[in-house]
C-alpha cells in the first residue's frame, strides 16, 4: 500500500460556478469528511461543487486500481486537480494486483482501505447511477430493492451519496462549464459490455432513452421523492 498525502432532508439546488445541482444536504457528512475521487466525471463535478458551491472542507481518496494503464493516468489528473484547486489528497495504490481482477473483489479491497482510515466518506454517484441499478436488480428479480441507499455504515465507517437526485448530464455541463474537462481521464473499462452493468448502461439504457420512457422519473418517485 502507497499512501500520498498533497499538502429531514428536503434536495436543494445549490447554484454556484455556473451550474445548479441537486444534493441531499442531510447526507453531507459533518466535516472532516473524504470524497472519494475516481477521476471520471461524476467525482471531479462533485468535489469541485462541494467545495466551492457547498464551502465544505474534505480530503480527496483516490484508489489507483493498478490493473490497467489508465489508473496511473486517472491517479496523475487526480492529484493535479487537488494541487490546482488545494485540496489535501490521499492515494492508495494496489501494490499486489490481481490479474484476475472482478469489480467485486476490487470494491472488497477499497472497503478494507476505508475501513483503516475511518470515518465519513461521500461518492458521487448520481441519479443515472441508480437507474441501472434499477434495472440490474428488475433482471435479478429484485425491483423493490432500492437501487442506492442514501447511506451505508460500516463498522468503522459511513458512506454516504447525497447526489442520488442529480442526473449525469447535470455533472457533465458543470465540468463543461467550469472548464474541469482537463482533469477528466475516463476508464477504457466502462465500455466493455461483457460486464453487466456497461450492457445495461451501453445498450439497454440506449434503447430506453429512444422510446423516452421517462426511466429517471420513474425511479426518482420510486425510491428518493421523500429523502
């Protein structure tokens, strides 16, 4: 393990740095708190508006996977994002990769990481994000399953997603119009359909869309209407 360090809710819409999104404000933590930083979209939109639209003080945690080339450039656009925009950064880097590596197993070895550091931890996972969940747990049989829970305690830590009310479209405008499109670097693997999860995203979700059958509004009254 590598770690750096570099120096009743009601959704609101907070407009600042050109761009109103939504957020559950009862599922932002109390300061001192992590935002957890991929270096996609969602996660850069979130920690720029958190601190500047939401003037909360948080560290950035970024997991560099160490499975595929795009983690040491996804790590390198994160810890720039954190210099440009002072930020204190943690990143932990996964110095005994599996090369038979499942999201699952990936996300068991965050969860061991988190559990060391403790405390509060926020995601950026978003209204889209939720949808396919939706989806995945209809095709399991599970469609009363909530898709993302507003928040998830563990043991030693609480993590929490207060942005299940903001559309993906919303976070990519507010990088486009904060001019945050540099410390994007995208993971090649979201475009491999073999996973479920990309062929819901990818080709399902793509059908849906064309017939507008108003899938974010149907789950948005289903599971978060009275968050």
């Amino acid at each position: 393990m590598r770690i750096n360090l570099i120096g009743s809710a009601t959704v609101i819409s907070v407009h600042g740095y050109k761009q109103a999104m939504k957020v559950l404000p009862k599922y932002v933590p109390l300061e001192p708190f992590y935002v957890l930083v991929s270096g996609g979209v969602d996660s850069i939109a979130v920690a720029h508006w958190l601190k500047y639209s939401f003037h909360k003080k948080f560290k950035v945690l970024h997991f560099n996977h160490n499975v595929q080339p795009a983690n040491n450039a996804m790590e390198q656009s994160v810890r720039k994002f954190c210099t440009d925009f002072e930020i204190d950064c943690v990143s932990i880097f996964n110095t005994d990769p599996d090369p038979l590596y499942s999201e699952d197993s990936l996300r068991r070895w965050r969860l061991l990481h988190m559990a060391d550091l403790g405390g509060n931890f926020v995601t950026g996972h978003h209204l889209n994000d939720a949808v396919e969940n939706y989806l995945s747990n209809c095709l399991c049989g599970n469609p009363e399953h909530k898709p993302i829970a507003e928040s998830s305690a563990f043991m030693s830590f609480t993590i929490y997603h207060p942005f299940l009310s903001t559309t993906k479209h919303q976070m990519v405008e507010y990088i486009a119009r904060n001019n945050l499109r540099q410390y994007v670097v995208e993971d090649p693997t979201n475009d491999d359909t073999k996973h479920r999860r990309n062929w819901i995203r990818n080709t399902l979700l793509t059908e849906i869309y064309k017939r507008n059958v108003g899938i974010e509004t149907v789950v948005r009254r289903k599971f978060y209407n009275n968050v």
